[in-house]
C-alpha cells in the first residue's frame, strides 16, 4: 500500500513519539468516529496525527469558544474544526446527518462532551449515526498502553442501550492521558431508564 507525505509523517511522529497506532477502520468513507478517553488539551493534537496516520479526511465538533478568535478560529476550521454553540438546542443530530448523507467524511466526536470528568457520556454521536445510516467507529486513545486508532466499529441498531454495552465494553480498559478526569461511561438514558 502507498501512502501519502502526510501520512507518513504522522505515522512516523508517532513512532517516534512511542505510540502504536491500531487500524481496525469501519468499510466505506462515511462514518462516525467517537474518540474517547478525553481527559487532556493534549488528545487534540494526538486525534489529529492519529487521523493523518489512517488517512482519515475527518471533521471535528468542537464547543464555539475555541473558534472566536480569528486567527485560531481560521486554523481550527483548517483542521477541519465545525464550530457547536452546546447552550442551545440547534438541531445538530439532523445537521450532521445530513452531512455524512452528502459527503464521504468522517466526523469524531468526544461523547465525554468535556476534558473534565463528565458523569454521562452524550448519546448525540449514536442518534447521528443512525439517522445518516453509517457506522460508529471506536476512536481512542490508551495512555497505558501508548497506542491509538480506531479498534472497531458497530452499525446502529436502533437500540441505544444494547449498542451501548458493546461501546462500554471496548473503551472499559482504556486509560486516558490524565486517568483522574475519566468519568464513567455510561448515558443518562441508562441511570433515566433505572
């Protein structure tokens, strides 16, 4: 297989830098990439050389803060940054899902919603995924055993909580860069449900 200049850069940075870097990718240029753990600045940078190590043409949601700035907010949209205003209700599911309809595109999302531990991980990713029709692949990163990528996938099924147990089974041994801001993964829809 041949790669591009890009790809073999990340992949070589992140030799370098003593991290393996784990391909088990979805079929098919369309999907929903979940990157988990989220505990540190630090995971960006590392989505972003694991996303150029896969040759992966991904976008990312991120809170618009980040984006006010011009000359960050410019940069953040380079790489592929789509700015989410997470005070309002804006009809992002329907937003995204469309996206991924029209686009071969990979969109990650941080389901922890925050660096800081979180008590519930956002179902958002789930409910776009199964609108467009398109897999949710398994994106991490495992500071223990210094290795990223994407390690699996799953097609929705319609049903959140049995999909979930799958999700929570993969990512339960993950550690993230700073272990102490994991907070457990599970949705509110499961504690609402008893």
């Amino acid at each position: 297989m041949r790669y591009s200049g890009q790809v073999c850069l990340a992949r070589l940075l992140l030799r370098l830098l003593g991290w393996r870097l784990v391909e088990h990718l979805p079929p098919g240029k369309r999907y929903v990439l979940i990157g988990a753990p989220h505990t540190s600045n630090w995971d960006f940078l590392f989505a972003l050389l694991g996303l150029w190590a896969l040759g992966i043409r991904g976008r990312w949601l991120g809170k618009k803060e980040l984006f006010r700035s011009p000359p960050l907010g410019f940069l953040l949209r380079a790489l592929g940054g789509i700015p989410v205003d997470r005070s309002r209700r804006t009809g992002l599911v329907e937003e995204v899902a469309e996206l991924l309809k029209k686009e071969d595109l990979v969109i990650l999302i941080t389901p922890e919603g925050t660096r800081a531990q979180a008590p519930y991980w956002r179902s958002g990713f789930y409910h776009m995924a199964r609108a467009a029709g398109v897999p949710i692949a398994f994106g991490y990163l495992d500071a223990k055993r210094k290795e990223l990528g994407v390690g699996g996938y799953l097609q929705p099924s319609g049903n959140l909580l049995q999909d979930f147990a799958q999700i929570r089974a993969f990512y339960q041994d993950k550690v993230g860069l700073k272990p102490h801001k994991q907070g457990p993964i599970r949705l509110r829809e499961e504690a609402e449900m008893g």
